[in-house]
C-alpha cells in the first residue's frame, strides 16, 4: 500500500528534497510529466487503486516478506544480532515488483498502449516485463550490452513474459547509457508510452512514486520487527545504486532518530576514477537524466564512467533524497568493495543457506563488519533486496576457483 508519513511531506510541489531533485527536461516532456503527477496523486488516494494494489501485494507478490534472524551469522560474527528482510523472497525474486506494479496499474490508468524501461541487473526488466504480461501493456527494456551478457537467464526470463529486450552497444554499454537510450526512445512518443523508472531517480514525479510504492518494505519490517523483539532495530543496512530497495527500508524509520541508518555503497576495484560506484562518497551535486543529485562527474559536469561487480549498483548518480539525507546526516553512506561483496555472497550462501543478489551481497558485506563492532543485544536489519539465481553463472566463471566450484 501507499503510506503517507511526515517524510512524505517531501518533495515539495516542484519536485525538490531540499536542493536536489526537480525535473530538467524539455518543455514538451513537461507537460507530460505532470500529467503523470496529477494522475498519480488523483489515483492513489481511491479506493479501488488501493484495494487492487493490496490484493496482488499480497496473492500475487506474496507479501509481507518475512523477516528472518540470521542465528548463524550472528553467533560467527559476534556482538549484534542480524536480521534480514527477505525481498529476495517476493515474485520475480526482488523488491522492484512493488513499484513496477503501482507504476503499470497508473500507466494502465492513464490509457498508456506501451511501458519501457532500463534495467541493469535485470530485476527491473524481469518485475516490469511481469506487470506489463499482468495488466495488458506492452514492454520495452533497454539493457547495456555488457549487462545482457552478464545477467543473461534475466535477459531470457524478460522475453518469455513477452517484453522486447533492446541491446544497448553505446558508451560503455551498462546501465548509464541504458538509461540514456531509454529517455531518448520515450522522449519520441511520451503520449502513448510510459517510462517505469526503475529506482528513486529520474524527473519528478518518479523519485516520490518509487519511494511510496517501495515503502511497504519498512512499514512491514516495522511492524514485524517489534513483533519478534519488542523493539525497533538499532540498525539498518541497504545497498544503494539509485536507491529504491534502501529509501524502500529507511522512510518508516527516518523520524525514529535511535534508529541507525546505513546506506551502502559499491567501492568496487578502488576509489579511483572508473572502479566504482560511489556516488555520494566522492560524487558532488550535478544535472543528469532530469534531475539535481549527487553525481560522479568531470570538470565539465559530464558524468564519469563508473564500475561495480553488480550491474544494478553501477550509475553514475543517485535518488535525491538520498542526497538530501547525506546532507542533513539522518543516513550514514558507507561502501563495501568488490572483494568484501564476493566474501560476503558465499558468507551468507553457505553459512544460512541464502545465495543473495549481488547487490545486496554489499549490505550483507557491511553488516558482517559492523555486528563485531557493536554490544551484545543490539540488532542489524539488512534489506536482503533481491535473490543471487541471476548472477550465479557471473560468479561461477569469474570466482570459481577460489570458492571451489569446480
């Protein structure tokens, strides 16, 4: 469901957190986009949008996702307790089913024939391709090139649900230039197309309506959570590329000010120039796809090429509240590398049984280092925002050997 929290009072009517977010875009697609805006606020607030929305929530999606306490981590790792929300648990295997869904019911709304999309991981693709075969619609996914070799049973699962998979050979063929040709083909026909963003980015409205659709994660994990324990967590991890499965966590604890809050984000290789992701470690404000946020980027204001061993974490940008949250110190950006992420994957894999997407191998990775750090008695939550059966043939080629696969 669409929850509505203090939070939410943000972005203001033209789209801002603070100073970052908005909409850059031509005057045409303007008028589009608030087309969409007022669309989305008529739709959500009715009855039967809500109601609809609930009941494939629930025997569609299969939520609530659990909430499951990591006991074997927790005791080899020592000092706090860690505990995971299963979003790899969900149909489709991700947290991007919550959105893609809200997003197709409104597109279906509005009399839109088409949907298109990004995706870099897949997940988007895969969750979108599902609510497009669902309620009717069309589908057009743009994958890099590298993306669609590397997450290729993603790639196969988005053809069998009948969506059309554009390779994108461009640039440095991932999820950047996927995003670029994506708004290049819905800037031709934004009448009869509509873009299902894929995270808490993009012009507005789309970083708010990701975020509100995503935010049944933490209303659930709120609830569940005191439910087991008694008590809030002190602590909560997620990944953060863009930033939906995180800002999915997060908004139904940012006024709890106990509560501790970890976004983590992709180190990569190194921290030097085109090894990793790091957007708010070492990015400053710019302009990219329509919108202010914290942004790797050059003298010119060009965003930099950039890496992660997960293809869903590997964008040069990052959702503007997450910007406007850095900024005001309520959630702490941390990184994990390619190496920590790697450990962390066969970690989880063979110590709980739990083979994770890669990323959320990342958060996994930082918990493992944060739980010795912390007294007995305090508690982590991980976003475990989505399952490893995409990256396993990735991981078995390139890590093989020194996980003794063969």
């Amino acid at each position: 469901m669409v929850q509505l929290s203090k939070h939410h009072l943000l972005p203001d009517v033209n789209g801002y957190f603070g100073e970052y977010g908005g909409s850059f875009v031509p005057p045409m697609l303007q008028h589009i986009l608030d087309e969409i805006t007022a669309a989305y606020f008529q739709i959500r607030e009715t009855e039967a949008f809500q109601s609809e929305l609930k009941r494939l929530y629930q025997h569609y999606v299969g939520r609530p996702s659990p909430i499951f306490h990591a006991k074997n981590m927790s005791e080899k790792y020592g000092g706090a307790e860690i505990y995971f929300k299963r979003e790899d648990l969900n149909h489709t295997g991700a947290h991007k089913i919550n959105h893609t869904l809200g997003e197709a019911l409104l597109a279906k709304h509005m009399g839109k024939a088409t949907i298109i999309a990004e995706t870099g991981a897949g997940q988007h693709g895969v969750a979108l391709a599902t609510a497009a075969a669902l309620v009717g619609l069309k589908c057009v996914i743009y994958m890099g090139e590298v993306d669609v070799k590397k997450e290729h049973p993603n790639v196969t699962r988005m053809k069998i649900l009948g969506a059309k998979v554009v390779t994108v050979s461009r640039g440095t063929k991932t999820l950047k230039d996927a995003v670029d040709a994506a708004f290049e083909a819905y800037l031709e026909d934004p009448v009869t197309q509509f873009y299902a963003i894929g995270s808490v980015v993009g012009p507005h409205p789309f970083p708010m309506m990701v975020r509100d659709f995503q935010s049944i994660v933490g209303y659930e994990a709120r609830e569940q959570f005191q439910q087991m324990t008694g008590k809030l967590p002190d602590n909560l991890v997620a990944c953060v590329g863009g930033g939906s499965n995180a800002i999915g966590l997060f908004t139904a604890f940012l006024e709890d000010e106990d509560v501790n809050i970890i976004g983590v984000e992709p180190s990569g290789i190194s921290l030097k120039e085109g090894e990793h992701a790091a957007t708010l470690t070492l990015g400053r404000p710019g302009v990219l796809h329509g919108f202010k946020s914290y942004l790797l980027q050059d003298d010119s204001g060009n965003p930099l090429k950039v890496y992660s061993v997960a293809s869903g974490l590997d964008y040069p940008g990052i959702g503007p509240q997450h910007s406007f949250l850095k900024d005001i110190a309520r959630v702490k950006y941390e990184t994990a590398s390619d190496y920590e992420t790697i450990q962390a994957f066969f970690e989880l894999s063979r110590v709980e049984g739990i083979i994770p997407a890669l990323e959320s191998a990342h958060a996994v990775a930082y918990a493992m280092k944060l739980a010795p750090t912390l007294s007995t008695g305090q508690t982590i939550l991980v976003n475990l925002s989505g399952r490893g059966d995409k990256d396993i043939d990735f991981v078995a080629a390139k890590y093989g050997a020194e996980y003794h696969l063969e």
